[in-house]
C-alpha cells in the first residue's frame, strides 16, 4: 500500500535526470508541490517542498485528532466501526473483537504517524490485520493456523514493544 499518490508519469523523474538537471528537477518539483524520482537499484524517493510536506503533516494530524476525538465517544466509535468495512473490506473476515482491536491500533498508530513521525506504524498493523483476515478466509490456513505444534518447544519468545 503506498501512501505516495503521485500517479502520471508527468509527476516522476528518474535518478539520473535528477542528477544531470537538478536545478530543472527542482523546479518541477516545487511547481507540483511533490514529485517521485525513480531509481533503478534503489526505492524510489519523493522531493517536496516543505510548505507541502508540512500541509501534509497538519492534515494527518487533524484527521488523526478527530479519530481520537471520534473513539472517545459512544457513537463516533460505532460510526468508525460501522465505515471500516466500506474502507477496508476484508474486515469481514474478522470477528467483532478483532475489528474492534484493529480500530483501537489503527487510530493509535495514526495518532503516532502525526504526532510522531512513526509513519510504519499504521501500514504494519493495516498489513498485520489484513494478513489475519486473509488467514481466516481460508479454511485450510485457518485450520493450519489453529494446529497445535506438535510437542515442539520452541524456546522463550522475545516481545518488542
């Protein structure tokens, strides 16, 4: 899932054009506000301005406020509850309580992308959930995913937190 949503090729340079052009490159990309520099061997990167990436970063956060604001209410978070299928539709395939958890972490971690920069947050536990969703959706993974192990031990588990 990309959060970068620059989709024609008039938005994108390659690496080297930026190289050979940086004057032009910027000024392109100051005229777009963003702009993705492609690379061949490398992730691609996005030049911004800063009156554009900080838009950015005010918008997170007001929508990450209102989440919150939404979560602390009875009927903002049956709202939220009630649109996460049309915005994520394999939520169908949790029950009641892992949609319920999943919303708790996805506005937490919305709040730690606006607030603190943590911007992986939000797509590991889109990621995560959307990988459990998957596993329940199919009968035989969700059998193999339920299987006891069979008397192995596989040592102490490590929680990073």
């Amino acid at each position: 899932m990309s959060t970068t949503h620059l989709e024609s090729d008039a938005e994108s340079v390659t690496f080297t054009d930026l190289s050979r052009n940086p004057k032009g490159v910027a000024a392109k990309a100051a005229s777009l506000g963003r702009l993705r520099v492609t690379h061949r061997d490398a992730p691609d990167m996005v030049l911004s301005t800063a009156d554009y990436a900080e838009h950015a970063e005010e918008n997170l956060s007001t929508a990450s406020r209102l989440f919150l604001a939404l979560m602390k209410q009875d009927e903002g978070a049956r709202s939220l509850l009630l649109a996460l299928p049309e915005v994520f539709p394999w939520v169908r395939h949790l029950d009641e309580g892992d949609i319920r958890e999943f919303t708790v972490e996805l506005v937490g971690a919305l709040s730690d992308a606006a607030e603190l920069g943590a911007n992986e947050t939000a797509h590991r536990a889109i990621v995560s959930w959307r990988a459990t969703a998957r596993i329940n959706a199919d009968p035989d993974q969700l059998r193999d995913a339920l299987r006891p192990l069979a008397g192995a031990d596989l040592g102490p588990v490590e929680a990073h937190t």
